[in-house]
C-alpha cells in the first residue's frame, strides 16, 4: 500500500491548495526533456490533466493504483502514454513525464516544512512509481501493437500479382521472404492463376536482399505447386551476387527457368506463346 | 459404391470428379478408364478435379497410375483444375505428382492434348476415332 488515509488526505490538500504551481514546475522539468518537442500550452494542458485526475482519485480515497478510485487516473495516464509512444517520444521521456510529479510537488513542499512530510512524500513518491511502471507498461504495449499493425501491413502491400500480358502474370518480390510472407505470396499467386487463367507466372526477386536455401525452398515450392496447377513459373531478376550464392549452396533449380531480367522472362514467355517480339525481328533485319 | 463418369469429346476421354473419391472409386475409375480408352481408341485423357477439395496421397498416386496406363494405352493424360489449396498441400506433403501434365482448365488441356497430337505428327491432322477403330486389327 503506497499510502495511508491520512497522508492520501495531506496530499490533496497540498495538491488542491498549489495547483498552477505544480503544474507549472511540472511542466517546467518535461519540458526540459523534450527540448522543444512540446509547446507550453501542450504540456500545461497534459500537466492539468494529469494533476486533476490524480487529485481526483486521492480525493476519492484511492491509495493505490490498483485500486477502483483510481480507474481514471490509470486511464489518463494510459492515455497520456500510448500518446506519447504514437509521436516516437522515447521510454525514458515518457516515465519522465510521470516522475516530474515528484519534483513539482518537492518544490511545494520545500516552502511548508512541517512535521511528517517527509513520511507524506515518501508515500506519495511510492505512488508515482506504481504511476510511472504503469506508463511505462502501457508505453511498451502501444509499440508493440505498432509493430504488429506495421508488419501486417507490410505483408498486405508488399505481395502485388500483376498482369503483364495476356495469359502472363509477374510477382514483383519485394524484401526479406520469411516462411509467413512465402506461404501469402504463394497463395495469392495461385488464386490468381485460377482466376485469369494464366498459363504463365514470373517470380521477380531483384527486389529480394538475399536469397539463401530457405528463401530458394520457398520459391521452388511456389513453382511446383503452380505446375501442378498447370502453369508455368519463369524466375527472373536475378542478380550477379545472388546468382554466386545460389551456385555456392548448391541450390538446384532443375528445369525451371531462370532469367536475369524480367524483360527476359518476358520475352521468353511471349516467345513460348507464339507472340514475335519487336528486338526479334530486329535482329533478323540486321 | 458411385461411379465417376467418363464423357467422350472427339478424340478425347473426359473425366469429371464431383465425387470425393473413396478408394473403391479409385479403384473403379482406373478400371473403367483403361476400358474406355481401348473401346474407344482415344489418345486423350483429360481428369477434371476441380470439385476435389481434398487430395490424399492415395488419390495422388491413383492420378500417376491413371497417367502411366494411359500412356501404355498410347493416350496423353492431363490433370485439370486443381486449387490452389490441394497444389500447396501435395508440395508441403512433397508428392509433386511426377509424369502427370497439368492444364488450368479443361479448355487449356484440350489445347495440350492437341498440341501433343500435332508435335508427334503421326496419323496427320486426322483424329477421328472411327477412322482410327477401323485401322486398328
């Protein structure tokens, strides 16, 4: 228990009776953090909030966190934090904001010294340290949501199945193919396979960092199960570097074909589908 | 027990699954399929498993068997219309089907089977089966 009804009571007293004070010193310390990140208004304004809501549930007995007279306080404060986790302010910054209670309300204590203030303060900072790994809590959760939320829409935007041609589709790969990425991409290829009824897919990996045997496993997964479906997989974009690793690890790609570019795999296709091509027939003249 | 039918096109045998396939109709449709294909002399076998939401590896293995009597049968076997589903779980379950042709659709398979017929070149453009019941001893 962080603190008792009494010391709770002394506390909102000296809370109530020096509102601007603390939160002027309050926001005076975040500030000095944030260098300019925040305008004054801004912080005054979350300085108000956060004191009244405090004051708010001392005044209705809480003495700890947990407990039911503070919901709104841990709101507030949740609030407060998963704001502050949204506008990229660090860890440290965001506890700051909490542990600045302590220093504004030193300030006002150091011009009433009285008997038991001492005890009054040690509470007090006790509470705001629950208030603080609270924050702290709530900051962790809201990145970690972030993240998640960024990586699903990663996986939504960075597998396109395009056309090229009539009867040819291409997936441009983009990025690092992990296993949960291999299976979308191969999913998302095939239904389109079966909804254009194209006999002809090109895997594009220029955009692909590394290709090593699991990312090769993937995609020579992808072609076989389009071969059992019936079309034709072509992989093209495969760069210098990329093309002495697959060599070095002995990846074999057996009869599927591989092109440099996506241009050539093009070509090789159309070629496939009977379609002359404009350098063809140049090089015939020439 | 149900039995898959076997619908005659031109030169081409057609089979159509709607059915899940038990291993009796398996079983079955090899029989009736190899049967069909000497009464008939056809030199194409399209199998349709669009409708098959599931195939095991007993399918899986009926399917190459089908595709190897029919080419002792000198006729060209070609799988149509299998999901996207079933192609990932026979990769993940690493039956790649080997020495079976595959088209998207049946219309796409037709075109396979014809081309084929083309690049071997023998008995010219003529395909029809009664020319090739009555040449036959």
């Amino acid at each position: 228990m962080a603190l008792n009804a009494d010391e709770s009571g002394r506390l909102v007293d000296v809370l109530s009776r020096h509102v601007d004070r603390i939160t002027r010193r309050w926001a005076e310390v975040v500030a000095a953090q944030l260098r300019g990140r925040l305008s004054q208004a801004e912080l005054i304004r979350q300085g108000q909030e956060l004191h009244r809501a405090l004051l708010d549930a001392l005044g209705k007995g809480a003495v700890d966190l947990t407990s039911e007279e503070a919901t709104e306080l841990r709101a507030v404060l949740a609030e407060f934090s998963r704001g502050q986790a949204r506008q990229g302010f660090s860890a440290t910054e965001t506890a700051t904001g909490v542990f600045a209670l302590k220093d504004a309300l030193l300030t006002v204590l150091d011009s009433d010294q009285s008997e038991g203030t001492l005890r009054d303060y040690v509470g007090f900072s006790a509470l705001v340290d629950q208030m603080g790994l609270f924050t702290f809590e709530t900051y962790v959760r809201t990145r970690e949501s972030l993240i998640a939320d960024q990586a699903e829409q990663l996986l939504e935007l960075s597998t396109p199945v395009v056309k090229l041609w009539e009867g040819v589709v291409a997936v441009p790969l983009v990025g690092t193919l992990d296993s949960a990425r291999a299976q979308v991409v191969m999913e998302r290829l095939l239904q389109t396979l079966v909804d254009t009824g194209s006999p002809y897919a090109i895997i594009d990996i220029t955009g692909v960092p590394a290709v090593d045997t699991q990312v090769a496993q993937h995609i020579l997964k992808t072609v076989v199960a389009a071969r059992l479906m019936g079309a034709d997989c072509i992989i093209s974009g495969i760069r210098p570097q990329i093309a002495q690793t697959i060599v070095a690890l002995g990846i074999e790609f057996g009869d599927i074909a591989t092109k440099a570019s996506l241009a050539d795999a093009l070509r090789h296709v159309l070629r496939l589908t009977g379609v002359e091509t404009g350098r063809r027939q140049s090089r015939r003249e020439a | 027990m149900e039995r898959v039918p076997i619908l005659k096109i031109g030169d081409i045998l057609l089979v159509s699954i709607q059915v899940d396939m038990s291993d009796q109709t398996a079983v079955a449709l090899q029989e009736d399929l190899a049967e069909r294909i000497v009464a008939t002399g056809c030199h194409g076998v399209i199998i349709d498993i669009t409708a098959l939401d599931i195939v095991d590896s007993f399918v899986g293995r009926m399917l190459s068997t089908i595709a190897s009597i029919s080419r002792v049968l000198d006729a060209e076997t070609v799988v149509v219309g299998m999901r996207p589903a079933v192609a990932i779980t026979l990769v993940e379950l690493g039956l790649s089907l080997n020495g079976i042709r595959t088209a998207l659709n049946v219309e796409r398979g037709m075109e396979l089977i014809a081309a084929e017929r083309a690049d071997q070149g023998d008995d010219e453009f003529d395909y029809g089966p009664d020319t090739e019941l009555t040449a036959s001893p």
